[in-house]
C-alpha cells in the first residue's frame, strides 16, 4: 500500500506540489490565529458553593451548613474530592470533579445535590455556586490608587470645573493651595499652573476634612478635601461601579473581585443613652427605616386622552449629601396624643437618636499598592479562554475607563499579567525551535555539501509544521476544545525538530546514492524509476522506525492529573509531527527530488564529500573494533547501565522543573487570631523593606519592580482567608543581575528579618496555584493531620512543625493559622428568659444588630445601591468590656432590663474559645503543615519528613496522617511511566518483530535502549539536575529515537545480501555500516543538535520544563549513536548467525504464508552464500 503512494506521488508530481503549497499558505494563516498560553488546559472541573450566614461563628457554620453540604456532594457523580472551609458568617465548599468532566455537567450535578439540601439549612440561608472560574484563572491583577499632585500634595477636582486643587502641607502653618489643568493624567509635568490667590483655610475637621476658599482663573470657588476614610470610600466606589462593571462585559472574563479602600454602606449608628432618653427602641429605629425607603405606585391617570403614571417617591436619594439629610428626618416615634391643655408634642427624629454617616463596611481584607494604599482588582478567566488575546481585551478596557475616572485616579494594570510570562516562554521556546533549525540546516549542508538535497531534506519541517497545525484544528474541531500553541506543544515540536528531517534525509540520501549510481551505470534505468525504487527500498525502515517512536510515546497518554494535562499535548504535538513528517517523506521528498536531483550535475560525481570520507575513516576503526571485541564491548555496556541505574537512584527526585514567572508571591501569615489592624501595622513593616529593594534611578538594579499587598478576604472572593493572612505579589527586575533562586533566598530572609515571628513563605504564582490545584494546599508539600478536635490538631501540627523543623532543604514551613481563639460569650439564662417573658431570638437579634450591626434596606444611587446599616455607634459597640450593661426594651412596653440580667457575659480574659475558622477534607477536620524544598529534592525531603513523624509523634487514636503535595502527583507519575515503558519496549519487540522475524536480531536492536538510558543518565548527572516527570518523559522518548539507527543498519545489512550479492561477512558488515553512516550521522545529528538551543539555556522561562527532556534525549543520542558504530556491528556479526541469512533469503514483497526455510546454525557461512539466496533487483513500478 506505501509503494503505491509513492507511485501515485511521482504520478500527480503537480498535484503534490500545488498541495504543499495549499497547506503551506493555510497551516501557516491557521497558526498565526491559533490561541497562545504558557502551559495547556490545567483547568480541573471544580464547583464552589459559597454560603453567607451572617452572625454564625465558623464551628456553627460547620455544623449547621457545611457538614449538610459536603455530605450532601460526595458520592456524587464524578466527583473526587470536597474540601471545605468553615469561617465568620461563610462557608466555602469546593467541590472537585474528575479531569475530563463537562463542566456544565459538574454544575448540574452539584445544583441537584443543593436541591437535596436546602430544607437543612438555617432559615433565610442559601447556598450560592460561585461563577464558572478555574484555580488557574487568576490572569491580571490591576492597581486603582489615588496619585499625589506635581508638588506632593492632595488632590481634589474643583467643582463645576475642570480643574484640579492641590493641598500641600507646610509644617505648622496653613497649607499651601496650587491648581491645575489636567493636560495628560500620567505626565503630571505636562499640567499647567493656574493662578490661586486670596487662599483662606478652614478648621481641619476631627476626621480630616478641610474647606479652603480661593480665587482660582479669576472664579471664586470652594474647594473641599475629604478624609482618608471619604477618599479610600470614593476609591472603593469607583472600583466597584464604574471600572468592574466594565470588565465583566468583557467576553471571556469570569469574575472580577476589588479589594481594599472601604465598601461603602450609609450608617446608622445609634447612641444608647439617647434611645433611652427618648423612649425609642433598637427595634424602632430599624422598622422606621425600613418604612421610609420604599416607592408606591398610583397607578395611571388620564389627562386629555394622555396616559400618565403616578408614582410616589419615597426612597432615599440619589445624592449621597440629600440621603444624608433625608436619614436624619426619618421619624422614629411620632408625637404621643396631645393631653388636654398642654400643647403637642415632638416626634423623635432619627437625628435625636443616632448620627448618620457615609462609612465603610467592617473589612476583613485590605490591600495596597507599592505600600500605598489602593484597590487590588483580581480578574479571572473563564475555562478555556485565550489568555493573550482576553490580556489585551481586558487592558483596552481599562484604558477605555481610565478617561472616565477622576484625574487623582490612576489604574496600574500591569501589576501581575500571566501573558507576560506566556510572551516570554511562547518566545524563548520559539528562539529554540528557529536556532534548532537553523543547526539542522548547517548539520545536512556539510553532509550532503548539495544545496537542492538540503532544501528538499529541509522543505519536511515547515510542511510537518503546518499538517501539525491543520490536524490541531481538526481535532479542536472533533472534541469541541480548540488546542493552544504553548510551551509544551511548542516543546513536542522542539523535540521532534530533528526528527522531522529525519525520514526525508534517509530517503533523499538513498535516493541520491542510487541517481548516483545509476549515472555511472552502463545501462542507465529511467530517473522516475531510480527514485521510486530508491524510496520503496528504504520504505520499510521509515514506516518502522516511525512506528517505534510512536510507541514509545503512547504512556504519556496514559498519565493523569496536572502531570497529564501538561505532557500529553507535548506527545500529541509529537506524534502529529512525526506522522506528518512519515507523509511528506512518502509523498512529498520523492516528488522534489525528482524534479531537484534527476538531472543534477551533483549525482555524477564519484566521490563523497571531505566530512563524509573522514567520518568514515574514522568510522571504519569502530565497525572492525566492535567486530573483534563484541562480547568484551556488550559486558561493559551493560556494566554501565548497571552503575547508571544505580545512579538514577541517587539523583532525587521532583514532580517539575522550578518555573520562572518573573513574580514571586510572598506570604505573611500572623498568628491565627490576628486583626486586620495588627496585619496593617505588619503590613507596613514588609512594605518599608519591599520599597528599600525597590528598582529607582539611584538604584537601578534593584530587585523589585513592583508590588502590591491583598490581605484577608475580599467580599467576593472564594478563597476565604482570615485577616491575619497576608499575601504579597512581587514583580523581579530581570536587570538585578540575581537568579530567581537568589531573589527567593533574598526575599526570605529579608522579610524574616523585618518582621520576626511570623511565618513567611515564598512561592512563585502558578507554582502555587499548580500546588493548590493538586492538593488543596498552597506549598509542594502538605503535611495533613485529620481528626475531631481541634486543640489536639493544633497540638499535633506543631509538634510535627518542631520535629521538622531541622531537616534540611525545608524552606517557608508553616502550620495553616487554624487554631482556638478567646471568644466573648453571651450565654442566655432560661429562668431569667421566662421571668422576663424575652425569647432567645429577640436577645440574640438585638445583640447582632447592636454590635454587628443588620442591612435594613438599600439605597440607590442612580444605578449604584449601598447597604443601609443599623449599629450602635463605635465608642458603644467597641465597647466590649461593658457589654453586658447594653439595655433591652421589654415586649409591650414592660419597660428596659441590662443584659447581664438576661445572660451571663464571658469576661474577656475569661477561658471562652472558639475556632478561628474550620478546614475539612472529604468529611473529616483536618489542618496541614506545608512546606517547600530548597536546596534539596523533593522525593528525599519528603522521605526523611515521613520518617521523622513517623518515630517522633504518635497519634492518638482516631487521628493520623496524610500526606500531599507535588511529590504525590512525582510518585504516582513516575510508578505509572516505569511500568507503561516496560509494556512499551514489550510492544517495540513486537513491532520489530513484523520486520524482522528473528528473536536474536529484534534485540540486538533494542540494545539500543539501555545504550541510550546510559548517556541520559549521564546527561543528568553532568548537568546537575534531578529526576522530574520531565525527565522521564525524555527517557521514554529516547527509547524509539535510539531505536530507529538500529532498525537503518540491519534494513541495510538485510538489504546487501538480499539484493547486492554480499554474505554474511565481516566485508558486508563493514561496508553496509560506512554506507549508513551519513543517515544514521545525520539523523542522529539533527535530532540532537536541534535539541542543544534548550539545554544550552535551558533556565529561560518556558524552557525550564523542556530542559530536562532536552537533556536527557540529547546525553541519550550521543551514547546511542556511538553504540551503533562500536557496539551494533558486532552484535550482528556475533550473534545474528544464520538468522541473518534467513532473514536474507525472504523476498522483500513475498506474503508471509509459506512455511519459512529451516534455519541454518552456521554462525559464519562463507563469503557470497547469502548472495546465492536472492540477487534479484527490486520489483519496478
């Protein structure tokens, strides 16, 4: 069937080339088009169930909400894991299904599990599923901060004008006022100076508003400066309504979380001495409120044939200033009926009882930028979005927004980018595929020293390219998920560079030789002929050799998990190209080198090239060598696969290479119980030593570019962290002249030094989203301890934390901040309950309302709404130690009793505790101590961490346990690729096997294995690299690449005594092995030299996961390629005997059912006996 594409090829030669050229111009259109991202699809099917329950503590919450809906999701269908945690007033439950599944088909299962649920939970609670996101989604985080005038002062825009007033303080004195005209926001040097005179400067307000009056342009104004609260509230504001709402029209983007500045809500906050002053209630204030912010309807009214609404406007607003003032005239109590002769008395306003302010909702996160403080925004992507392209969409937004905003205003979007590191390794990957080619070029130029059997040599990389690219299309089109190019595609290509050339260079070079050859015979055959004769001979080698390479390849689909999704599209990528690379070889390179080569004045020269003629002087002493020492030369091969596989053990192990993504994200963990308050002052401490390593014009190498702070909880965000949690993103100036590992050591020991006692932790992003992903922990390892008590997890983490402590290569240990803090209960009394006729509800909401405060209504401003919140005013609420003096009103009117009478109030030294919050796992608490390796591998750090906890902490009965992390998805690979390569060079025996019918010749082929497993080992240990996932992907690749020289040499042995008249002789041996040498150097040379681009720079980002598969192949093919000259002729000459003249003596086109010839034992028959067998010329067309 090959023979006849080869014929039908030279047949329609106009055809083939009218169709390369077809493919060349739309591959290459498909692939300028095709999406672009650093690693391929990571996104595990995952579901987030988020629950706000107000007022409930995190072990209420676990109790009443997250048990229900975690017992609820597993055994669900698909579903692999539920992790859960438990906080202040939310529940967070993660729900992971397995790689593959639908993600619309996760929601619906998870929503019919919610459905199963929702009579279980407390009243008036709902469980809401987060949008569709992916942990990996996080790809831009943007900085909103609020910028100082051209001299350093406060801004603020002039009203009813387009200029800007700048306040610049001046010592003790009044400050001094300057105004601007805003010609370009970021180019404060380009604004021009308006004219101030006759400044007068009002009393600074307690909260830091001032007014100053002045003639600005010859116009009198007034100009306000607000506070610090009022500017970080306007900040918040526009944030939340006029920059996210953007953003979320984006197409692609899934959701879009602010944090920092102050979520703005109009407060009531009420003064208890004057509620009793009055005679009003809590209670009252909140139905009041309630009742005077709503509109009615009149229906319609029809005026002269005209319909018209009537409407009855009663909500608050829409300016802020007019809600402010409404508020205050809300009545809370109406005037009593008048007594006779006395005269009416007054209603009590909500102004008599409260103050009414504009103010922030109670943070449990914070953020800044560059130390200043700021709005953090976190986009997120949808699944399977193309990252570059959804960048710059998202980028165009914000610069089509940023006009809109004050001119005080600056968004800062470049604070994290994904595609920067995706530019960056797409492009160095690409740097490597172009300087292969390039080396391929040279290598097959000084071979061949012919310009046209170069080019035709050469035309298979960018055909295979762009079949590769049209199959991806094809296939993105069958599954309904469009591949990307990306590090590891790009790098199936990389490995597969040489290769490609590969079967174009056997098939040209024996094409070559024949034209040759024919040229100098006495009767010359047709060239069409010559050619197809000379591509059917070397036919069965190409389709095997292929074939070979492709098995080898197939357990990487058999690889699950992260380790999975990013090395099977690499074996895609490769296989395509390879098979790609067998067609045009088939098709395209007899075609070009029929019209190149027939009638070239190249084919009639009589000799090889200088590089060709010493290769094979040099190449001759090796074949004559490996024939006289064959045994000696087999025992010390396998001698060194014996001490290389001895080594391999010694090497360490690790799941991937380390990343560098050019940010780094530090970790600032307080202890658990912390305030926001406490991380802010911390905060600044970090911040004081990131500003110091800051890149300046005196300093322009220094480490950091940029960085920014999140801390705590965003309100819409589903990764629930406490407020002593911080979380620090690092931008690394590549000009610093330091290594990522040394930035890292830096940063961490700097940070440490600022701000003893904490825990700091430094990880890279995606290395830590990556980490996450794999086993719900944020570190490459995760110790988890599982049991029922809290205090005992707690006891038992940091036992194990002490006892690991001194193991070496551990870096950025911490235990997760879950642990029992001192709470203040309120413990209701039922006798004093029933004397009082008070139900437990009626305390309860009083005392939330009271400190916690409750949403009563909302106001609209326009489109924008606000929480309108009730809450005693902050001296009272703040207040704790006299808590229990707080007053009730009795039902109907029975007057007003103290809570302490009603409960007894935990002091606060007293011994109340309860959890800061609750991480569970699949039913069971658990919390984890996690670390990382530096310095040392990861397999050995984690050997000796097992084995310490194991003899230094016992368990208690009920608790044991688990260990995750990177090192966990590294043993499962690297168990599953060992034993699908074993069943691979089974499957490769086989495959040989239908070549070469003959036990003793098929393994002297795949003796070419081991020879090339020593030089990978060897190119590990030489380069100083462990052994990572990445690496064994290159071992398994090695095994077909090595195999297919074998596969050349024999074909050609076979082939010279079938068809050329040769024995079984030392002659033929020699001369068939120098006849091989220029395809077997030349495959074995582009292969490897295309590879030598990622392992030279191997550090680059986007090569780091590609170098150790570049090393390995690259150590692999020298070893290999060098057995074949010293090693693989005397294998054959020693141990194939009269297999050899067997295999001879079958007719290359017979069908294989005659019964085979008995096989001669004559090791060594004489000269010509196998020539005696056939001497036949090939079948013609």
């Amino acid at each position: 069937m090959l023979n006849a594409v080869i014929k039908l090829s030279l047949r329609h030669r106009p055809l083939v080339v009218v169709l390369c050229l077809v493919a060349l111009l739309y591959g290459g259109y498909l692939g300028t088009v095709t999406p672009i991202d650093v690693f391929p699809d990571l996104d595990r099917p995952r579901v987030t169930v988020m629950t706000e329950v107000p007022g409930l503590a995190p072990e209420e919450v676990e109790t009443l909400v997250t048990y229900p809906l975690e017992s609820a999701m597993l055994g669900a269908t698909g579903v692999q894991d539920v992790r859960t945690q438990s906080g202040f007033g939310l529940s967070v439950v993660t729900v992971e299904f397995a790689w593959g599944t639908d993600i619309k088909t996760a929601r619906q299962t998870v929503q019919e599990r919610l459905a199963t649920v929702t009579g279980d939970m407390p009243e008036g609670v709902k469980p809401q599923m987060a949008p569709i996101s992916s942990i990996m989604g996080q790809f831009l985080i943007a900085g909103m901060r609020r910028q100082p005038g051209p001299n350093g002062g406060d801004l603020v825009q002039v009203p009813d004008s387009p200029l800007y007033a700048e306040r610049v303080a001046k010592g003790d004195g009044p400050p001094d006022l300057f105004a601007w005209k805003v010609t370009d926001r970021k180019n404060l040097a380009a604004w021009e100076s308006v004219p101030v005179t006759g400044a007068r400067w009002g009393e600074r307000a307690a909260d830091g508003e001032q007014r100053a009056r002045a003639t600005v342009g010859g116009r009198y104004y007034e100009v306000t400066f607000p506070s610090e609260t009022q500017r970080a509230l306007a900040l918040r504001t526009l944030a939340d309504w006029v920059v996210r709402p953007r953003l979320l029209k984006v197409s692609g983007v899934a959701q879009v979380i602010t944090m920092g500045g102050g979520r703005k809500q109009y407060q009531v906050l009420v003064d208890p001495a004057s509620l009793q002053k009055n005679g009003v209630t809590l209670r009252d204030v909140d139905v009041a409120l309630r009742a005077n912010n709503v509109n009615f309807t009149g229906g319609f009214a029809d005026l002269g044939g005209v319909e018209q609404p009537v409407r009855v406007i009663g909500r608050l607003g829409p300016r802020p200033e007019q809600v402010v003032a409404d508020l205050r005239l809300i009545v809370v109590k109406p005037p009593a009926k008048p007594e006779p002769g006395k005269g009416p008395d007054r209603a009590v306003l909500l102004k008599d009882v409260a103050r009414v302010v504009e103010g922030a909702q109670i943070k449990r996160g914070d953020s800044s930028i560059n130390g200043h403080p700021g709005v953090a925004i976190t986009v997120t992507k949808q699944p399977h979005t193309d990252t570059r392209e959804l960048s710059d969409r998202v980028k165009a937004a914000f610069a089509g927004v940023e006009p809109s905003l004050p001119a005080d205003v600056v968004l800062e979007p470049g604070l994290y980018e994904l595609r920067e590191f995706i530019d960056r390794g797409v492009y160095n990957v690409g740097e490597a595929l172009v300087i292969g080619a390039a080396l391929v070029l040279v290598v097959l130029f000084l071979f061949l020293l012919n310009f046209r059997t170069t080019f035709i040599s050469l035309s298979a990389i960018p055909l295979s390219l762009v079949i590769t690219v049209l199959v991806f299309k094809l296939l993105g089109a069958l599954t309904g998920t469009e591949l990307s190019i990306n590090v590891m595609t790009l790098g199936g290509i990389a490995v597969a560079m040489g290769e490609l050339v590969d079967d174009a260079i056997v098939d040209v070079e024996n094409i070559y030789r024949r034209l040759r050859e024919n040229a100098h015979a006495p009767d010359p055959k047709p060239a069409l002929r010559v050619v197809y004769e000379a591509s059917a001979e070397i036919r069965s080698s190409i389709v095997f050799g292929t074939a070979v390479v492709i098995l080898v390849f197939l357990p990487l689909f058999a690889l699950s998990g992260v380790e999975g999704r990013l090395f099977t599209p690499l074996g895609v990528a490769y296989i395509v190209s390879i098979l790609a690379s067998l067609v045009v070889s088939l098709t395209v390179t007899p075609v070009l080198s029929y019209y190149l080569l027939a009638h070239s004045k190249a084919v009639h020269a009589e000799t090889d090239g200088l590089l060709v003629r010493l290769l094979k002087w040099g190449a001759a002493g090796l074949v004559r060598l490996s024939m006289r020492r064959a045994a000696l030369l087999l025992l010390f091969t396998w001698l060194m696969v014996a001490y290389c596989g001895w080594r391999v053990t010694t090497l360490g192990a690790d799941f991937l290479p380390p990343f560098d993504e050019g940010t780094v994200q530090v970790g600032v963990t307080l202890p658990p119980g912390s305030s926001l308050e406490a991380s802010n002052a911390v905060a600044k401490l970090v911040d004081g030593k990131l500003r110091s390593m800051q890149k300046s014009g005196a300093r322009p190498d220094g480490e950091v570019l940029v960085f920014f702070r999140r801390t705590g909880r965003a309100e819409l965000d589903e990764h629930a962290e406490p407020p002593n949690v911080n979380e620090y993103f690092v931008a690394i100036n590549p000009a610093s002249g330091k290594s990522r590992k040394e930035v890292i050591a830096l940063l961490q020991s700097e940070v440490k030094e600022e701000v003893p006692g904490v825990d700091v932790e430094v990880e890279q992003p995606l290395a830590h989203l990556i980490s996450h992903m794999i086993s719900g922990s944020t570190a490459q390892i995760a110790i988890k301890v599982y049991g029922d008590d809290l205090d005992t997890l707690e006891k038992l983490a940091n036992a194990i934390k002490a006892s690991v402590g001194g193991i070496p290569g551990i870096s950025s240990l911490a235990v997760e901040p879950i642990r029992k803090v001192d709470e203040i209960h309120i413990k209701l009394d039922p006798e004093s309950l029933a004397f009082y006729g008070v139900d437990r509800a009626y305390v309860g909401a009083f005392v939330q309302t009271a400190l916690n405060g409750e949403v009563v209504s909302q106001v609209v401003e326009g489109q924008r709404r606000f929480d309108l919140v009730v809450r005693l005013d902050e001296p009272y609420r703040a207040d704790v130690g006299n808590l229990k003096e707080l007053r009730l009103d009795l039902p109907n009117g029975g007057g007003q009793v103290r809570l302490k009478d009603l409960a007894d109030v935990t002091p606060l030294t007293g011994g109340d505790s309860g959890a800061n919050q609750v991480k569970r796992e699949n039913v069971r608490r658990r919390i984890v101590i996690r670390c990382n390796a530096a310095g040392r591998d990861l397999a050995s750090v984690v050997g000796d961490i097992e084995r310490v906890v194991r003899s230094d902490v016992p368990m208690p009965e009920g608790y044991f346990v688990e260990y995750g992390g990177q090192f966990e998805s590294q043993k499962r690979a690297t168990r599953l690729i060992a034993a699908l390569a074993a069943l691979s060079v089974v499957g490769m025996f086989f495959v040989l096997y239908m070549l070469f019918p003959s036990p003793r010749v098929v393994l002297q082929i795949l003796n070419a294995v081991p020879a090339a497993f020593i030089g990978g080992v060897l190119a590990l240990v030489v380069t100083g690299q462990t052994l990572t996932v990445a690496s064994l992907v290159g071992f398994i690749s090695l095994g077909g690449i090595a195999a297919r020289n074998g596969i050349l040499l024999v074909n050609h042995y076979l082939h010279l005594m079938r068809h050329e008249g040769e024995g079984f002789t030392e002659h033929m041996i020699l001369r068939g092995s120098l006849e091989r040498l220029s395809p077997v150097l030349m495959t074995a040379l582009t292969a490897g030299i295309g590879l030598i681009p990622l392992v030279v720079a191997g550090q680059q980002p986007g090569r780091e996961i590609l170098y150790p598969v570049a090393t390995v192949i690259l150590g692999g093919l020298i070893t290999s390629t060098f057995c074949e000259f010293l090693l693989r002729p005397g294998l054959f000459w020693r141990f194939s005997g009269g297999d050899a003249v067997r295999l001879a003596g079958n007719e290359s086109d017979a069908d294989g059912l005659d019964d085979p010839p008995a096989a001669s034992h004559e090791p060594h028959p004489p000269h010509g006996a196998a020539g005696a067998v056939s001497a036949a010329a090939p079948q013609g067309p």
